[in-house]
C-alpha cells in the first residue's frame, strides 16, 4: 500500500443504523484533534452494565468509505 494510502485506523465498525457513534476521547489525537475542538452538549451514554457516563462532547469527522468522503458526527466518552 502507498503510503499517502494507508489507512489512519486499521479497523473501524461503522453502523449506519445507531443512534449515535461513539468515540473513546484517547482516539482524537489520531485525528489530529484536541478536547478544546469538541462541541458541548448534554447527552449521556450508557455502558453495557447501565452505568451512565457523561460526554466531553461532539466532533464531526470526514470518513472516507470507499471512495466516498462522508461526515459523521461522533460523541465522545471517556469509558
């Protein structure tokens, strides 16, 4: 693979059905991003245990699928 071709994250599950995309916040550096680039909001996220856990915050991301650039909005958790 030429290397302007290789991919930022090896594996990715993207479900087009989910209510939301989660992000875990150590993955924003991948990104080239910062906590400070995140937008607030007020959703909470629950775990698989039901434990809720708050949000740093929202980011919109360009994913290249296929050959298709789309943008996908991601919360951020801390988990």
């Amino acid at each position: 693979m030429k290397p302007h071709l290789k991919p930022l994250i090896k594996y990715m599950l993207i479900n087009g059905g989910v209510a939301i995309n989660i992000l875990l916040v150590t993955m924003l550096k991948r990104f080239e991003k910062i906590v400070e680039d995140l937008i607030p909001h007020n959703i909470v996220v629950f775990d698989y245990s039901g434990k809720t856990s708050g949000s740093q915050g929202k980011i919109t991301l360009n994913l290249m699928v296929d050959s298709r650039r789309i943008p996908t909005i991601f919360i951020i958790v801390l988990f």
